[in-house]
C-alpha cells in the first residue's frame, strides 16, 4: 500500500437520462455532498481508477453502464486539512472527469468510513448542493453528455 495519495485523481458524476443526479455526503466534512472521487493508484489507468471508486464508494459495477472519459480536467489546490494525506509539498492535485450512465435512479451502499448518505436529485438542485465548483461545473455539463451519447 503507498503511503500517500496521488495527487492524480477521478471525479465520476453518476446520472440518468433524464438528469438526476447521484450525490453523496463525505463522512469526514458532514454537509459537504459531492459526486464520486478517488485518487488514482499506481500503475492504473484513469478509467481503472473511475470504475474502482465507483463500485468502492457505491456498490454500482460501472463495467456494466457507459462509462465515459469527458476529456476533462481540473486542477486545484487540495483543502490544507487533506494535505496530510499527500506527499510533502504537494498542494495541487489533477482531476480527470468522467460520467456514468445510468438507465434509473438506483439505491446504492456507501462506504460508511468515506460517506454518510447519498441522495439522487434533479440536475440543477444538485449543482447548488455540491461544495465543489469544478463538480458544479462537471453536473452542469451532463446536457451535452446526454445529447450526445442520445445519439449513438
């Protein structure tokens, strides 16, 4: 096991065709909601490192949903309260983001030690409720996603 995290990391927004959203409730921060993350591990791919966090943290097997690379990345400074968990002197971490289709809302088994709750919601409730504006960002985004995989 490594003795700190990468600073190399997945956001996974979970979501079906008609825009709800799945979101969960750290249990390290109570309050702070958020879609589906983790650090990469060494000698993963990123997609490796999406489908991992995602079945780790929900119980959902993303191999069987359409599981997409959004070729998008955000980089930001890690919270000094997480620092503790990266090497020293690393203050920025790289998030790569993906999304998972689903066909409908599905109730999910979170990791207690990692979060608290989850909740599906409606696309725009769940944009104000994440503490993250790159997760924000990555929701808000989810219309041209579903447009496009509409069209396969």
């Amino acid at each position: 096991m490594e003795k700190y995290k990468a600073p190399i990391s997945v956001l996974v927004v979970v979501y079906t065709p008609d825009l709800q959203v799945l979101l969960l409730e750290r249990a390290d921060h109570p309050g702070y909601w958020q879609s589906i993350t983790g650090s990469q591990d060494q000698n993963e791919a990123l997609l490796q490192t999406a489908a991992r966090e995602t079945t780790e943290e929900t119980g959902i097997d993303a191999t069987n949903f359409l599981l997409t690379d959004l070729n998008f990345i955000n980089k930001y400074e890690i919270f000094q309260e997480w620092r503790w968990r990266y090497a020293p002197g690393v203050t920025h971490n790289t998030e790569h983001v993906f999304s998972l289709l689903l066909p409908k809302p599905t109730p999910v088994i979170v990791s207690p030690r990692e979060h608290l709750r989850y909740a599906w919601l409606p696309q725009q409730e769940a944009i104000e409720k994440v503490f993250s504006c790159s997760n924000a960002e990555a929701i808000r985004n989810l219309s041209s996603s579903v447009r496009t995989n509409k069209s396969l």
